[in-house]
C-alpha cells in the first residue's frame, strides 16, 4: 500500500466525549506510523491545548492549530513553520461593540500567546478560569496580529453576532459557529481552513491528495474532508458533514470509530 497522509481532527472524532485518547486510538495509529504512514493532528484547537494529545501519540510530525492558521512541529524548529493572522483591529472593535453583540468573553490567540479580556464560568478549557495580568485583553496588550479570536456569546445573540462579523469583516477573518451546546464562534484569517494546512503537509511530504485519508465530524472539518482522496465524516458527526464525506465510520467517537475504520483500511494487525 502507497504511503498516506492522515489527518487527524480532535474533539468529536480522534477523541472520545471525555477528550481521551482510548487504548485503541493509541494502538492503531502507533501501527499506522509503524507501517510507515504519517500521521498528524489538524484542529481547531490551539496548541496549547492541543500539544498533550501530540506528545501522548508520539508524535513528530508537523501539527496543524487554529483550524489551519499555524503549522509546525512541537519542539523542534522547523523551516517550514507558518502562521498566518488578521488584523488586531477586528479584536478591538469586537471589544468596543461587547455588549451590544452580546459578548461575555474573547480570547486572542496565536501560537505561544493567550489574551482573554476577562475570565469567564463555563469551565471550558478554550478560556482560563483565572486571567493574569499579563493575559489580560486590552488595545495595549495586544500588540501583534492574532492567529485566532474566540468569542463566548449570548445564546440569543450569538446568529446575529456572527453575521454582524461577517458582514463587516469578511475582507479579514473567516466565521465558525460551534456545533455543540456552547455559544461560541471562533474567527481565523480568511481563506485560511484545515484544508489550507493538510495542502500545506501533503506538499512538504510530496503526497498526492489521492493518498490523503481525513477524518472529522463538524463545520470545521468541510475543507478537510474535500480536499483530502478519502474524507471519512465520523457516525457521530453532522449531517452536513456526512453529506459530503467519502464513508462514514461504522461506529462513533466513543466507539473507536476512527481507529477500527483506519485499522480495517490499512489491514492493520488486530
């Protein structure tokens, strides 16, 4: 079998609905390295909640953060490094117009920095409890163009808000809305998404976009799965997402859905 390029989403698809790796998960991608593919991490997630998972897989890889906005490799210094950014001047806006968008918290982000503008009680990792002063969101402290912004809505506004931003910034940055219970949108640069980044790998690597398997299971995942030869939608992702993959995994997330079907595709040892 040709060599592939896997691209991992994490939260509904490598993860379990505890945001663990299973044994199994652990198992079936160590063979799949083993067997000589390349195997890596494509989120929406920053890296700093994303680097346990890449150290816990054994990871060497480049990782892809802020659904395509950073590329690299966690402890090393790589010379194809990337990250991408829009303009600071939407975050002070969105921070000017808070409370008429119905905005409780916004974070901005890039890859070793984290700006919240006030901590916040959803107990949810993407926001700190507890906000330094150095982490604290104001027009002086951020002072480089951001990676990634994440915004905590009101429920009731949060439609309204995401299309205000995207009507006034849709030169600037590209709008994601949570699928899950938390109102929440996220912003990355615009034209940046995971398809940018897997592009960005199957090139370093010389991989043909045939031999690309992709996995995910939301909004964020659309691109991916597009791009890649083989877009695989987890059972428990959405219908939209299934719409457009190449299969479906026979079982979900907290299932070992993306671990048998990998395992089964590459004839895996059992």
């Amino acid at each position: 079998m040709e060599q592939k390029l896997i691209a991992l989403d994490l939260d509904g698809t490598t993860l379990n609905a505890k945001s663990m790796l299973t044994v199994r998960t652990k198992l079936v991608l160590e063979q799949a390295k083993q067997a000589g593919h390349i195997v890596s991490i494509v989120t929406g997630r920053p890296y700093r909640i994303s680097a346990n998972y890449y150290d816990e897989l054994h990871l060497k890889t480049p990782m892809i953060n802020f659904n395509g906005a950073l590329g690299h490799i966690p402890h090393y210094q790589w010379n194809k490094e990337y990250q991408k950014t829009f303009s600071r001047e939407v975050v002070f806006d969105l921070l000017a117009h808070k409370n008429e968008l119905g905005i409780k918290v916004i974070a901005a982000e890039a890859k070793d920095t984290l700006l919240v503008d006030q901590p916040q009680d959803f107990h949810s990792e993407f926001f700190p409890n507890d906000v330094s002063k150095q982490q604290a969101l104001t027009k002086d402290s951020l002072k480089n163009d951001p990676a990634a912004a994440t915004l905590m809505i009101e429920t009731q506004k949060e439609a309204t808000t995401a299309a205000w931003i995207k009507e006034k910034y849709h030169h600037e940055v590209a709008v994601g809305v949570w699928g899950g219970p938390a109102p929440v949108i996220e912003l990355e640069p615009q034209g940046i998404s995971k398809a940018f980044g897997l592009a960005y790998l199957a090139d370093s690597y010389h991989i043909k976009r045939q031999n690309i398997i992709a996995f995910g299971d939301e909004h964020n995942d659309w691109e991916m799965l597009e791009y890649a030869g083989l877009g695989v939608a987890m059972k428990n992702g959405t219908d939209n997402i299934k719409k457009i993959a190449n299969d479906i995994t026979k079982f979900d997330n907290q299932h070992d859905g993306l671990a048998n079907y990998l395992a089964d595709y590459l004839q895996l040892a059992k």
